[in-house]
C-alpha cells in the first residue's frame, strides 16, 4: 500500500530508538522492522530538507554529526512486506541506489543482520569495537582494524555489540569486473581470492584483512567514500570507485601479511592458469578471439575451451558475451552515449549484432533497457 507522506529517518534517530529497544530488553530488529515501528511512534521526519553533505576534510566530530543527521526517503522500504524486502535485498538492482555500483553505510547495533547470499560483494569494516561473522554455518569475531570481504552467493550475516561501528561497503560484482582489474592481476592470495570469487567455483570464500586499528590512510579513504555515497551528481560513480580502490590497497599497504583467506582452493598449475587466462580475457574482451588466446598462452584450441568451461562453467563465447554485456549495462546507466557508440565500445562493428545480443541476454533492447533505468 502506498504511504500518504514521504518519510525520511537519520542514522541518529535509528540508533537511538534501537538503544532504547534493546535496553527494554526486546530481541534485534530487521532494519525494515525498526522503519516500520518508527513510523508508528512518529519519529520518522516527514522532510528530507539538509544544508550540510559530508566532507572528507571536515575535522572527525564534525563529519560524524553530519553523516549521523543526514535525511534518508525510506518509501521505498516501507512500500515492502518484511518477507518481501527481505527477498529483495539480495539482489542488486533494489540493494544500490539507481545507477551506482558502490554504496557505503553504517550498520547499528541493535539491528538483526540475518545470514543472506547476496547478488554482490561486501566488506565490513570494524571501525570501533567487535562483530561476530557469521559465515556459512560457522561464526568467528572481528576486531577493532578487521575488515572482511564477502564475495556474492556466500551466506553470512552479523551480529555486534552496543557501541561498536561498523562501516558496510557493497559492490557489484560487475564493477569490480571492470574497474578492479589490477588487483586481479597481481600475484598472491588477494588477487587469487577475486578471480576465484568472479571467475571460479561456487564454493564460498572469505578473505580478511587485519589492518592497524586506527591507520589514519584508512580511515581518511574510509570517510571519503561515505561522503560520495551521500551525492548523486554525474561524477559519484567514478569517483566511488577510485575511493574503493585507495580504501583496499591501504588496506593491504596497512596490514603486510597478516591476511587470512578461508576455504580459498589449493591446486595445481590449471586453476592458476584459468585465472590468468580470464582476466587475459576481461582487458581485452573488445578483440579477443579464442585463436589468438590459444597462441597467447600456447594451448590448442579444443583444449583450451574445454578447460575454460570445466573452470568456469561458460564456453568462451558465453565469458566474453557476460563481459561485454556487463560493460554495456554500465553505460546505457552511467552515460549518455549512443547505442551504435556503445556498441562498438564493447567491441561490436554492427550495431544490430549488438542490439541482438543484448536482447538475448535481458529480454530486452538496450534503448528500452536505458529508458527503464531512467525511470528508476
């Protein structure tokens, strides 16, 4: 049913009513839950009105206040049945904001974080305090300088203390598909941990990073990045992006070795090849032909494809369509060029072979698809 007023919530009107919800001694609630009866004690805001955005040069106090005060539209939240929202956020399109592909956000104690797969990545960052991960059907604490990355399809969840603060960044896993694509291309677990997470097996996969408590690179790129979530002008989603990046490799600068990967595949020189060979094909997916792969990486054909679809489960022909699709959606969503641009920047030469192809995988043409999104 649709609500007759626009509500709006701030991160400081949240905490304080689940502090008081956990104090009367009541068990957690979803975030839907705690919107919902929000709404029934008037505490929501009925205008979203602010003067201030976040800045990353702001002094740490002030930034805090700012991003604890800034009104949220939660209309869309409430427009849900809990199983609904529940089924939903799992899946990209209603997780992210339209057309951004990183979003950043706090999460509360007193909030009831069920274990869920999602569509896309997540990396929780323990700022302040402790969290207990629940991963699969285990669970282990993080600590103060911990962060943890959770590739898509793996079931987790959290549970935290009063007090703690924990920042929860999520990303598509196209994007970091795109974008990412020289941490998938150095050597050591953490690159090998992203190529099997895009590339690889379903089996789940975490990977936690023990960083310095309080590194002040860290935290900086940390409030950056909040602070361009908070805007939606043209430039927010590159400039996210760059954020995550400088966030992970000060992260990995920060903490050396102390990286632990859990339930990361061991084996021989095939998997590792795989590997290579699919981020081989992710740089150059515009021209790349399964001849001139094989003499790349001086294999026979046949064999090559066979060992790509044993690996990744998608003949040659599927990777390099999924690739070229997913760089496609990015651009009907985050540009204005043309179709028959598009087209040839995703490496067509006809425009009707494009079009055909994207219809095939969405169901749909790339301008109705543009036109959708629009909409949103």
């Amino acid at each position: 049913m649709k609500n007759e007023n626009t509500y709006f919530f701030t991160l400081s009107l949240l905490e304080e009513y689940l502090s008081s919800h956990i104090n009367n001694g009541n068990e957690p609630l979803t975030f839907r839950d705690a919107i919902v009866g929000m709404r029934e004690e008037g505490l929501l805001l009925t205008s979203g009105e602010t003067k201030e955005y976040p800045d990353p040069e702001m002094d740490p106090q002030t930034f805090e206040r700012v991003c604890m005060d800034f009104p949220w539209n939660v209309d869309h939240i409430l427009s849900f049945s809990e199983e609904e929202y529940l089924d939903n956020i799992r899946q990209e399109d209603f997780a992210f904001p339209p057309g951004q592909s990183v979003f950043c956000h706090r999460l509360l104690p007193g909030l009831n974080r069920l274990p869920l797969r999602l569509d896309y990545f997540e990396i929780y960052c323990v700022v302040r305090g402790e969290i207990k991960l629940i991963f699969e059907d285990e669970s282990f604490s993080m600590q103060e300088g911990d962060m943890c990355i959770l590739p898509p399809q793996t079931n987790h969840g959290v549970s935290m203390e009063m007090g703690s603060i924990v920042e929860d960044v999520v990303l598509r896993a196209s994007t970091l598909d795109s974008r990412f694509g020289e941490l998938l291309t150095m050597s050591g677990v953490f690159s090998g941990f992203f190529r099997e997470a895009l590339y690889g097996s379903a089996q789940p996969n975490l990977l936690v990073l023990h960083t310095k408590p309080g590194d002040r690179r860290i935290d900086f790129c940390m409030r950056g990045l909040a602070a361009e979530c908070y805007r939606t002008d043209k430039h927010s989603w590159s400039t996210t992006v760059c954020w995550v990046k400088l966030l992970l490799s000060n992260a990995l600068r920060s903490c050396g070795d102390n990286v632990e990967i859990y339930r990361f595949p061991t084996g021989g020189n095939p998997r590792a090849d795989c590997g290579e060979i699919l981020q081989y094909i992710q740089q150059n997916y515009r021209t790349v032909r399964l001849s001139t792969l094989a003499q790349q990486f001086h294999y026979n054909e046949t064999y090559l494809s066979r060992m790509l679809q044993n690996y990744a489960h998608q003949s040659f022909t599927e990777i390099v369509r999924e690739i070229r699709m997913n760089r496609a959606v990015e651009y009907l969503v985050s540009s204005s060029l043309r179709i028959h641009e598009i087209a040839g920047l995703v490496g067509y030469s006809s425009v009707d072979h494009f079009s055909r192809a994207f219809k095939a995988t969405y169901g749909i043409s790339p301008q109705r698809y543009r036109r959708e999104k629009r909409k949103q």
